[in-house]
C-alpha cells in the first residue's frame, strides 16, 4: 500500500512539474522591465521570453513579436531553448512510463522486477528533466540580479525576475521530489525479492531411504 500511494505521489508531482516545465518554456516573462530611479514610465511594460518578447501597455494591450531571426540570437538563448526543449520531451515520456508503472503495478504484483524497470526510467527522467529546467532558469536569474546590481548597465537595460523563473523553479523542484520518489521505489522493488530466497530449511537436509523407510536427519548422524 506504502508502494502504490509513493507512486501515486510521484506522478502527481511529476505531471505537475511537466506541465510547470511546458508553461515555462511557452511564457514570455522571463525577463520584465524594472521601474527603478526616476524611470516614471510605467504604463508600458516589456516581457522577454525564449521566444518572442511583448510589449504590455497598462495591462489592458498586449503586442507580442516573435523573434526574426534565429542567427541572430545570443548564444545563451540559443542553448536555453533546446535544454527547455530536451526538458519538455524527457517528462513527457517520464510522465507516460510512470503510468505504465502504476497499471502494470495494479496488473502484475508478482513481478516487482517488471515493475522496477518502469520506475527505474521514470525516475532517471524526471530528475534529468528537473536539472536541465534548472539550469537555463538559474542562469537567467543570476544574469538579472548581476546586471541589475551592476552601475555600468543603464536603468532601461535593467531587468527583474519574471513569473517564469518562478513556475521554472517550482517545476525543477517537483519534477526532482518525484524522480527520487520513483528511485526510491524501484530501490524497495528491487530488494523485495531478496527475501523470497531464505535460508535452506531443515528439511532439505532430510534424505529418504532408497528402501522406502523413514527418512533419516542430518542430526541423525551426529
């Protein structure tokens, strides 16, 4: 019962985190404007994404543009958007093995080893998924907290943490809590096994007369 309510924890948290992982990569708020100093401009907001960025006036108009040119980005974004990519990929295919893990759990309880090998992949992805959300989103928001602490950036170039950072971070810590919940699992359905192969019981040390007679222990002899 413990076995199945930790898988069942696991898929909550990672389907959480890959749909955490799928809003991140597709939000444009990753980087938003700061209004600091004497900027009094505040009726115009600006969201950079991975993909476009978008200009919000008062919250009530919002243009988005996607970016023209793919050569033209910076290295960084570039990179950004295929570990997101990667990232997205790999919880899907964790969130559809961890399924195939509860129904054959429910199916077949006396092949835990069967079981093992879906939970034991499921596992690997999701923490694979929740390092490599980490570390596009930590990069950005170490780069937004240095250039807007640096006196050589100007206050229009200045950024603040977006609401994609966020939702990348909550989603990194989900999809990290269930990989461990899987590897937790295929752990205790690896050992479970183990147990069936007891030690030799005394009556595998009892030899039974070729002349149909009693059969003699090994403590007979002694």
């Amino acid at each position: 019962m413990s076995c199945c309510a930790l898988q069942i924890a696991g898929l909550v948290c990672g389907g959480v985190g890959m749909v955490g992982t799928l809003a991140a990569t597709a939000m444009p708020q990753w980087r938003v404007s700061a209004f600091i100093d004497g900027n009094i401009v505040v009726f115009e907001t600006i969201w950079e994404g991975l993909w476009m960025d978008c200009i919000s006036q008062l919250g009530i108009r919002l243009q988005c543009k996607f970016y023209d040119s793919l050569l033209a980005l910076s290295p960084s974004l570039e990179v950004f958007r295929a570990l997101m990519c990667i990232a997205m990929g790999l919880s899907i295919i964790a969130f559809l093995m961890g399924i195939a893990g509860v129904k054959y759990t429910r199916q077949t309880k006396e092949d835990p080893q069967g079981v093992s090998v879906f939970m034991l992949t499921a596992g690997i992805a999701f923490l694979l998924t929740g390092i490599l959300v980490l570390i596009p989103v930590s990069w950005t928001g170490g780069s937004i907290i240095r250039d807007f602490y640096d006196p050589n950036v100007p206050v229009p170039l200045k950024r603040e943490l977006g609401a994609a950072l966020y939702v990348g971070w909550v989603s990194s810590a989900l999809l990290i809590t269930a990989g461990a919940m899987y590897c937790s699992f295929w752990c205790l359905a690896d050992t479970s096994p183990k147990s069936r192969y007891q030690s030799p019981s005394r009556h595998r040390w009892q030899k039974r007369d070729f002349g149909g007679g009693k059969s003699l222990s090994m403590h007979a002899y002694v």
